[in-house]
C-alpha cells in the first residue's frame, strides 16, 4: 500500500504532517552555471522559509513540439551536471524519465524518479522506475481522470515500491489549454500518497505557439494559492532567471526573483489549512 507520508533521504520527508515539499529548476538543463545559479536561489529561499527543497531539470525533454526544439544535454552529460549540482548545494534531485532502460543509470544519481504525464501509462516505463526503489513522481496525464491514478499507483507497487508522490499539471481542455479541476487533488489525496501541484505546466498552453508551447505565466500564483488552500504536500514550479531567454517552456515558468514572495504564501496557507478537516 502506498504511504501518505515518507522520507525521500535522510533528512527530507513529505506528506501531510510536513510543510508543503519545493520542487523547482529550469525546464530542462541548459548549462551548469544556469543551474547553480537557480539552486542557490531557491535553496536559500527554502531554507529561509523553513521548506524542504528538490533540485528539478531534465536532460531530455523527448516531447518537445517541434523537431528542431531544444531537447537538453543528453543522459550522460545531464546527469554529469546534476551530480555537480548535488554535491554542490546538497539538495535532492528529480529528473524525468523516458524510456525503461535510462531508470536505473538514472537512479545512481537522482533521489527521486519522475513519469512524465505523458508516459503516465507506460507499464514498463513504470516497473523499471519502481524496481529502482527510488522514490516515484508520476505526474498525471492530461488525458487521465484523478481516479485512474489507482492503476497507476497499483504497477509501481508491484514492485514493492510504495514510495509515491502523484503531480497534478492539468487536464485538456479543448485544444491548446488546460484546466485544473481542483477537485482531483482531493481524490488523488485520497489514494493514499502525497499529491503534489504543478502550476506551471498547469498554466501551459501546449502548442500554442505553432512550432513550441505557450503559456500564461500569470495565472500561476492564483492556482498555486487555491491549490495550497485544498490541502497539497507539495508545489511543483519551474523558474528561471529570464523566461524569456529559456531554451524550454518559458512562457510559463516563473521568473526566479519571483519564488520568495511565492512560497512564502503558500507555507502561510499551508499553516491555515493544516487544522481544517480533511487535511
């Protein structure tokens, strides 16, 4: 069965008797010195705020829109940055998967394994990440209703792996948007693993640009802030110092000096929501 509350290393834990869990990095890795860069910054902001922090980016983004699209470093060199990030601030680290045999080189590194919604379903793709006996992230396809989330859930603990945290990052709506039904946190929840919200790629507008995603940056704060006053374990945020200039998916990740003001409100509405039933 899977566990409500767990520690992800030695000295993080998540669920829901411990403040909300900070995921955040770039979309994808562009350099190392843009990855040190927003590490130090969130990490710091974290710690500040007395939050538990997860260093986030991918080596490949295998789902990008167009052909010619940014995709990363590649497995070897991206996991060749995110060891220095890690041995450099100390954080955890998640980074996607993709395909069943990248799980277990990438579990050498990472603290925490992350299905990508779209693979959500992949049985192979989820045995091999849960034979690792890392921690798994499956972010929830948006194609996938919130109580189908049990199969999924049901193929990682085959392995005898019931360290899960579930994603919600939003559910098509029509073409080229996605909405949040608040209500699937609730039912996630009650599956019995943290949940954790993505506003980020919550507010994406995918392919909305023609050849790349577009997105709407300014609606991810109010979704963050409703999102933490359901009663999330964690908050998923992709951040960059110029979105602008990012190589992926910055029409929808925050600027970077934006993250104190963002988490300080979710830990304040984590605080208020943690006595109300149901949380």
């Amino acid at each position: 069965m899977s566990l409500a509350s767990f520690a992800l290393d030695a000295g993080i834990s998540v669920g829901t008797s411990h403040p909300p869990l900070i995921i955040a990095g770039p979309c994808v890795i562009e350099s190392l010195e843009t990855c040190r860069r927003i590490a130090a910054q969130a990490q710091e902001c974290c710690a500040a705020l007395g939050l538990s922090y997860v260093f986030k980016a991918s080596f490949d983004k295998a789902n990008r829109t167009s052909i010619s699209s940014f995709r990363g470093l590649g497995l070897q060199e991206g996991l060749e940055t995110l060891s220095k990030i890690k041995a450099e601030f100390g954080c955890p680290l998640i980074t996607d998967v993709h395909e069943p045999g990248q799980c277990a080189e990438v579990a050498k590194v990472v603290d925490i394994l992350q299905i990508p919604a779209f693979l959500c379903r992949q049985t192979d793709l989820l045995l091999a990440a849960g034979e690792t006996g890392k921690p798994v992230n499956i972010k929830k396809g948006q194609f996938v209703a919130p109580e189908d989330m049990a199969a999924v859930i049901k193929k990682i603990e085959s392995c005898g792996n019931n360290r899960i945290l579930l994603t919600e990052r939003g559910t098509c709506f029509g073409y080229h948007n996605l909405v949040v039904d608040m209500r699937g946190l609730v039912i996630m929840k009650q599956l019995g693993c943290p949940v954790i919200f993505d506003a980020t790629h919550a507010v994406q507008i995918p392919g909305g640009l023609g050849n790349a995603s577009g997105g709407r940056r300014e609606f991810v704060f109010p979704l963050a802030r409703a999102a933490a006053a359901v009663g999330i374990d964690g908050l998923f945020l992709e951040t960059h110092p110029e979105p602008e200039k990012a190589l992926s998916d910055g029409p929808n990740s925050v600027p970077l000096h934006e993250l104190p003001q963002i988490l300080k409100t979710i830990k304040e509405i984590n605080e208020l929501v943690k006595g109300c039933p149901n949380n």
